[in-house]
C-alpha cells in the first residue's frame, strides 16, 4: 500500500531563517506530487504541484521554492522566512498522469508540518 | 472569481441525523471532477467521495452520497447517520483545466461540522 511522510511535524523558526520540509511517498511510482498551504480556518492553497522528476510548476508567486530531486521525494524550501509564511503544509499525491481533467486520481495528503514564523 | 463556494461555514448536526453539506462550483470545462474530503482536528486530509462530471449516478460511498446537481453546479455531500466522529471540517474540490496541468485540486472554504450526541 502508498503511504506518504512529512517531516518535521512541527516547526518554529524566526524570520529570515532558511526552510526545508521534505515530503517522500512510498509503494508507488511516477506519482504527481503537490504543496499546498492552509492559513488558520481556510481553505487549501496549492503553492506548487510536479509532474516528475525536476518538473515543479508554480502557482503563487512567493519566497518558497520546490525541488523533486527523485520520482518520490519533493521539498519545500525557503532561504528568508517571512511572517506571513506561517500556517500548516501538506504534501498530497495523485496517481499520474491523468488521462482526462476530470478523471478520478483523488489525491491522498500527508500529515502535514504546522510551520510558526516567530 | 470563486471556483468553489462553501456556504455554511459551520454547522451542527444530532448524533444519528443526516446532514447535508452545500457546494456549488463554476467551470466552463466539459469534464471535470469533484471532490470531498474530511479534515479532522488531527489535521490531515482525508478523501471521502468523488464524483466525475459525466457520471449519471450520484457518487457513494458507505455513508456518504453525492448529491450531485450539474444544470445547478452543486455538488453537496450528505453524511446518513451521523456519529460523533463526522465531527470536523468538510472541503469540496474540483478538478479541472488539462491533464498535463497535474491534476491539480481547487479547494473551497470548508464547512465545519459539529455532531451532537
């Protein structure tokens, strides 16, 4: 069975200090893997999603980077932190590529990384 | 303009009752797909139903249906039999757009239910 991993969990860091979190899957390939960001009670933010390996494509224009550096890991980075970077990260996958836009391919998310800029 | 519209940002239910989660959606596409999954306070994402836009019959799984309206772009999800479990933030999502964009998921605001016992 896929299961997809989140680390770290949680993280304070102050402003203008460098971010890496890392998201891996396991027990599948090729998958699509995504970044999505929730402020405190709102909806998901998709901050950038990737199709294989060193594909990232952006949503939002920001201080956070992607890299896929292998098929099944995808890190989210940042070299200056900002307040407003706060929130909760989850890294979802998709089994791709999709044959259709509407196809079924749910996405199945991580535990996420509750991230407090201080 | 708003993809995704989630009306009730909250919302409470008696333990045992049927609730029914509003969602409406806009898109101009043919074929797209509709989802919905569950946050708990946990914090992870849950996927609970889906339902493609060329599908005749309302999705379901177990105890959760799809009520699913495609002249008035709504897609609402009707939880039977709530427990107290169910408690916790709904979101539905679309998909649309072309495949080679990744499959990417428009999320709506959420609505956050609370069962009663």
């Amino acid at each position: 069975s896929q299961t997809i991993h989140q680390w770290p969990a949680t993280l304070v860091q102050p402003v203008g200090s460098p971010l890496s979190l890392e998201c891996t899957v396991e027990g599948t390939s090729n998958p699509n893997l995504y970044w999505y960001r929730q402020a405190a009670g709102r909806g998901l933010q998709l901050l950038f999603y990737s199709v294989g390996i060193g594909q990232i494509s952006s949503e939002v224009p920001q201080n956070l980077s992607a890299s896929r550096p292998q098929d099944r890991q995808f890190i989210l980075s940042s070299k200056k932190l900002l307040l407003s970077d706060s929130g909760f990260y989850l890294c979802a996958w998709s089994v791709g590529p999709l044959k259709k836009p509407g196809a079924r391919s749910e996405q199945y998310f991580g535990p996420g990384t509750r991230l407090t800029v201080t | 303009a708003q993809k995704i519209t989630q009306t009730q940002p909250g919302m409470f239910v008696q333990e045992k009752e049927a609730v029914t989660l509003d969602c409406t959606y806009d898109t101009s596409d043919q074929s797209y797909g509709l989802f919905w999954y569950k946050q708990p306070s946990s914090g992870e994402m849950i996927f609970l139903i889906y339902q493609g836009s060329y599908d005749e019959q309302n999705a379901t799984e177990g105890r959760y249906s799809l009520n699913f309206q495609k002249a008035r772009k709504s897609a609402n999800l009707v939880i039977s039999a709530s427990q107290l479990g169910d408690s916790a933030m709904y979101f539905c999502a679309m998909r649309e757009g072309y495949y080679n964009q990744g499959g990417k998921l428009i999320f709506g605001q959420g609505t956050e239910l609370s069962v009663k016992p």
